[in-house]
C-alpha cells in the first residue's frame, strides 16, 4: 500500500544533509522492483556513506545493478541544500547520451531554477529497455535490467535523506520518454509525475498504474514516431509505434479521470489540454502545430534542419515540465 506524501516527506525531514565533498564510489547492488517507499535497512546500511554526501554542481557517479557497472551524472543545485528537494530523473533518448541531452533540453537551468536535483542515467549504448517491441533495441535483445537500474538509482539517492520522496519524478525524450513510461507502470508509488517528450507507451501492457500525474508532449508532425501511431517517414525500419493518443488514454482511464478537459493555447504554436484524476492527479497532453521529432524550446540540430523539422521557439517545455512537476 503506498504510503501517504506527507509522511513520505516527513520521513525525509530526518536524513543528514548534502555536502560539498565528491561522491564517485561504486555502489553495492540494489533489489530491484517491489512496492516500498524506502530501501530495507540492510540496504541502507549499504549505501548510506557513499549516498550521504553529494557535490554541490554536477557530477559522475557510478552504482552497480543487474550485476552490471552503471552511470549517471547528477546536478545538484544550491537550493538543494536547504531542506529536502526534488528529484527528476531524465532519460536521454535512443542514440543520445546524457551531456548531449542535457546540454539540448538545459537541464541545469531547469535545476537552477527550480531547485529539482537532477538525475541523469545512462542507458547501455544508448539505448533503453522500455519493455516495448518495436522495434528491439540493444538493450531490450540483451534484457538488460533498466527498471533495477533506475530502483538503485532512487534507493540511493533517497537513502541520503536530502531527497523528498513524495516529490520524484521522471522524463525522457523518444525513447527516453518510452522509458518513463516504463518505470511509471512498474514502480508507481515511487513516482508522483512523469513527463514524455516524442515518445509512447510502447510497452505491450502496463503492470500498475497507481496515482502518477502524466504529461505527454508531442509533435502533430513527428515523423519519427507518430502521435497517432504507426510508421512515419523517418521511422526505423521494421518499426511500427504505438499510437502515443492511445496510451494517454490508457492513463485516463486507469486514473480515473474526468471526461471533461481543459484547453489552454500555452504558447503562439500549442495546445494543451488536461483531465483532473483521482487523487488530485492530472493527465495532460500537448500538441506543436506541425511540430516534428524534437524538444520543443531546444535545441535545432543539423538533421532537423536537413530534413525540415520544426522545432517550436516558443513552447518551452523544459520549464513547462518543472511546472507540471511542482504542482503535482
């Protein structure tokens, strides 16, 4: 039974604080799965002096899950240091890394200026096991334990008392966002929202859905992988997504939510519109006018420009996500 965000936060209110000193040790295996808002003590024990001190700034940490050596960078802001604080959890997409994520969506400027911790894992050259097919990437062929990953990964970083368990939450683009999705039908109560940019639910069906706010962000042009599914001109091939329209319904439903939605023009190019759900959850969705596979408010790349993709300059929705976060 998943316990109440009060209590979570309160719980919190007792670890020791963040510090200036480096962390890079690797970390001890962690189980994985299982609904628990804290790790076992036995896990505490653990990882509590590695966890307790973490570097003001940004910094590579390492931690072993699936009986593999794992990565991620973690930005900590000064907020951070004042009470416990948020934490988001930013998957990259397939093919991407974490500087070049961070770097196109300004993931320290979110931090900074909203005060989240940031966590951003590495996936197994570069890829992510979101539990989906299609189409089978590396680390879906090779099983790779994603899901233990990311539960180390929150067993860690929570362990250290400075992370506010009622207020974590994760994001990712494409297959990053596929990611989030995962995580958030496998470990719910540890989630109170997650935010996907150009993805979908592809995961063939979803184990739990349990109070986790949704905020889904999509391209109406996304060639890559379609709003409404299917393939598109730059889909991979042997690739046929499912419709992203389809699992935020799936949300709703699961959620409870109103029938009734909310319609916001957020910016001169987008429209949002959002159900109010069970216990003050929220399931929104926002589409780009002629919006392709990409970040709105981020970066243009080469290949966005070479295939005449429209990457939005005025939907910003980094900030729009660290909003969605901090009223959910």
């Amino acid at each position: 039974m998943k316990l109440p965000r009060f209590l979570l936060g309160a719980i919190a209110m007792l670890g020791v604080g963040f510090t200036a000193s480096s962390c890079m040790g690797t970390v001890g295996a962690l189980g994985g799965g299982g609904q628990k808002a804290q790790a076992t003590q036995a896990t505490q024990d653990r990882i509590q002096p590695a966890a307790a001190a973490f570097s003001i700034g940004l910094s590579e940490r390492t931690l072993s899950a699936g009986g593999r050596k794992r990565s991620y960078q973690l930005y900590v802001p000064r907020q951070a240091r004042k009470a416990p604080a948020g934490l988001v959890i930013a998957f990259h997409g397939g093919g991407q890394n974490v500087r070049r994520f961070s770097e196109g969506v300004e993931i320290q400027r979110m931090a900074d200026r909203y005060g989240f911790v940031v966590a951003l894992p590495q996936g197994i050259k570069n890829t992510w096991n979101a539990g989906g097919n299609p189409p089978a990437g590396y680390a879906e062929v090779n099983r790779i334990d994603d899901l233990g990953f990311v539960t180390a990964l929150l067993d860690e970083l929570t362990a250290s008392g400075r992370i506010d368990p009622a207020k974590v939450y994760a994001m990712g683009v494409s297959k990053g966002g596929m990611m989030a999705y995962w995580a958030a039908c496998n470990m719910p109560e540890r989630l109170a929202a997650i935010a996907v940019v150009a993805g979908t639910l592809s995961a063939p069906a979803c184990p739990r859905f349990d109070d986790t706010s949704l905020l889904h962000i999509h391209g109406e042009n996304d060639q890559n992988v379609p709003f409404h599914g299917g393939r598109g001109a730059y889909t991979a091939k042997g690739s046929y997504w499912p419709s992203a329209f389809e699992g935020i319904q799936k949300f709703r439903q699961a959620e409870s939510c109103a029938a009734e939605e909310s319609v916001s023009r957020v910016a001169p190019d987008t429209t949002c519109r959002a159900s109010r759900c069970s216990g003050d959850d929220t399931v929104q969705y926002c589409l780009v006018d002629d919006g392709g596979h990409a970040w709105p408010g981020g970066d243009s790349s080469k290949r966005h420009k070479k295939r005449g993709i429209y990457v939005s300059p005025y939907f910003d929705a980094t900030s729009y996500i660290a909003e969605f976060f901090l009223a959910n």
